[in-house]
C-alpha cells in the first residue's frame, strides 16, 4: 500500500498533502491531551510497532504480497488522532530512510494509512463496542474487525488513486503518463491481497493485543476508555501501567524482521516500473511521468532495508529495524516535546494577560 514516486501525478500527490495538512494540525493538538501525562512513550511505541509490523510482508496468491499496519490498534489504545501522528512518524521514516513509498507521495500515503485506516477501523470498533465491558472479549474481537474493515478501506483508496491515473493523466492519443493501471485492474489486484490475507493478518494481531492487555495490563487499555467500565475484575489483575512488555515485543519483532524476506515478490504497484510495465503488463514503454518520477528521492540511507547491495539482507533488516526505532523514538518523543514546551508557553501568556 506504499505508493511509490511517480505511479501519482505531482498534481494528484499537491491535493493529498494539502488535504492532510489540516489533519496534521488537529492531531498534533489532540495528541496535546496525551503529551501532559507520563504515557508520551506510549505514542513512540505506538509509532515503533507500526514501523516495524510494515516491514513483515505476507505472499499473495497471485504472486504479489502485502503487510498489515497497525494504526487501527494504536487508535484503539491511545485514540484516532495519536494515530494519526503515530502511523505518520512511521511512514516519514520509511519514505525518507528506506526508500519505502514515496516522499512526493507522502501525502497519499498518509490519507490512506494515517487517516483513513484509523479512523474507519476506530468507528467500527466504537460501534461494536458500546455497552461493552472492558474485559469483554466482544471487545478484542471488535479491535480485530476494526482492524480488518480500516485495512481493506485503506487499501480500497490506493485502487482508486492507481486507477484514476490513467483516466485523467494521458496523452493525447490515451497513452497514460504515470500509473497505467485501470480501476478494474487495481481494485482486484488491491482487494484480493487485503480481504484474503493482509486484512486476516491485521485482525489476528489487532484483536490479539486487545486481548493480552485485558488480561496483563487493562490500566494501559484504559487510558482510551476512562469511562468503560471494567466487567471481570478476575480477568484483570490490578497493575500500574507500564511499557516492559511493550519494548520486550518490540524487541522480539525487531529480531523476527528478516522473516519479511521469506515472502516472494512485492507489493502491487512497488516494484521496478520497467519490470512491471513491460514484463507483468505487456506495455510497449514505460509511461513519461512515471519514468520521470519514479526514484525521486535518491537519499535513502537503507534503501529497500538494505545497505550492502542485497548481499546480506538479513543483516540488512536487522540494522534497519534497529535504526527505524530508533529514529522513530527520537521524532515522537520531539513531537510530544514541542507540544508541551508550545502548551507552556500558551499558559505562560495567558497568564500574563490575567496579570
């Protein structure tokens, strides 16, 4: 689902920032709510578990693959606009660092994975939520439905951003200038992936979450569900909120990572232009804008996860795991930090007008 550079028009990918521009704004106020309390770190875990749960790529049937991404599951613990910023931070590592997805592309990565998935996933878990005790297992089972519905929406709009391409950006005589995939070739080819495999794969984890932290820490699913009430306290042992388990997963997923390289081929849209415009697709030549754009951002400091050719790529997923988080916590945790030192300085002024 990371829609690389060149596959959307420049025109296209200037509408998609600007739409999330106002979404980036109202989640770094929301996010203030989250930043005055001591779980900040949760928001870089959040952040962290999406990174790295993007780089497990799971195979397709039809030869392709696909991942999961987890913003359904940091909506649900800490709330749909901390979402936002979490799924966000990961898709600007990854873009910027790894060469995964596309920096002019980044405002439509974003809608689809940062806006679009958490809140429609968030919405279907609210719904089958209500009157739901805490401890239900109605309950983890609704984040795992969210899970699946916000995958498989999300996914459904990167079929309709590939397939309008051609419809609106060709040449005179029809040649299309960036994606020349139709509607009836990207939506089967997006949905097939997601409502088979990478939607199953998004429900298993999100709901499997849910249900651990009902039952090892329900004070870290409360901060999102202050007024739920609890239902079988015997299924939730009383504890302090805390993040161990949280950093002892991640570092167990930062260490399974390499397991991504089993899965064959590459996502729908991701590879090599020439390969899939004259190889999968028959076309005579590879289209003008797409060609032009393709690889715009050559600074990728492990591209494709990588930094040695692909002669040790599992070494290579190792490192750029390790760096992802770690670049990953320096950005959330700067974000959070600039919220607080901006709230204290409202607070400053205001009372210096009561003054």
């Amino acid at each position: 689902m990371h829609i690389p550079d060149g596959y959307l028009s420049p025109e296209t990918c200037a509408a998609f920032g600007a739409v999330m521009v106002p979404f980036w704004t109202t989640a770094a106020r929301r996010v203030r709510k989250v930043v005055k309390s001591r779980f900040v770190p949760l928001l870089a875990i959040g952040a962290a578990y999406c990174f790295l749960v993007m780089m497990f790529n799971v195979p397709i049937p039809d030869g392709t693959t696909a991942h999961a991404v987890g913003g359904v599951l940091v909506a649900v613990l800490l709330g749909p606009w901390a979402a936002v910023v979490a799924v966000t931070s990961a898709l600007a590592i990854q873009a910027l660092f790894f060469g995964d997805g596309g920096v002019i592309a980044f405002g439509a990565n974003c809608f689809n994975m940062a806006l679009v998935m958490p809140m429609v996933g968030y919405a279907v878990y609210v719904v089958l939520t209500r009157r739901v005790s805490l401890t239900s297992p109605r309950r983890a089972l609704a984040a795992g439905i969210g899970g699946y519905v916000g995958l498989n929406v999300a996914a459904l709009c990167a079929a309709i951003e590939f397939g309008l391409q051609p419809v609106f950006f060709h040449r005179a005589d029809g040649t299309p200038l960036y994606a020349p995939f139709h509607l009836a070739q990207t939506i089967p080819a997006m949905l097939l992936a997601h409502l088979t495999v990478a939607g199953g794969v998004e429900l298993a984890l999100t709901a499997g979450v849910v249900a651990y932290l009902q039952r090892a820490n329900l004070p870290l699913l409360r901060i999102n569900h202050r007024d739920t009430p609890e239902g079988d306290a015997d299924l939730a042992p009383a504890r302090r909120v805390g993040g161990r388990g949280a950093f002892v997963g991640l570092a167990v997923m930062a260490v399974l990572t390499p397991l991504g390289l089993l899965a064959p081929g590459r996502a729908f849209g991701e590879g090599n232009p020439r390969d899939l415009a004259l190889r999968k697709y028959h076309l005579n030549a590879v289209p003008d804008g797409l060609r032009h754009y393709a690889g715009f951002w050559h600074h990728a400091l492990f591209n494709g996860y990588d930094f040695s050719h692909d002669q040790h790529p599992a070494i290579g997923y190792l490192v750029s795991a390790g760096f992802g988080l770690l670049v990953l916590g320096a950005v959330v945790l700067g974000v959070c930090a600039a919220a607080r030192l901006r709230r204290r300085g409202c607070v400053r002024e205001r009372e210096g007008a009561v003054v």
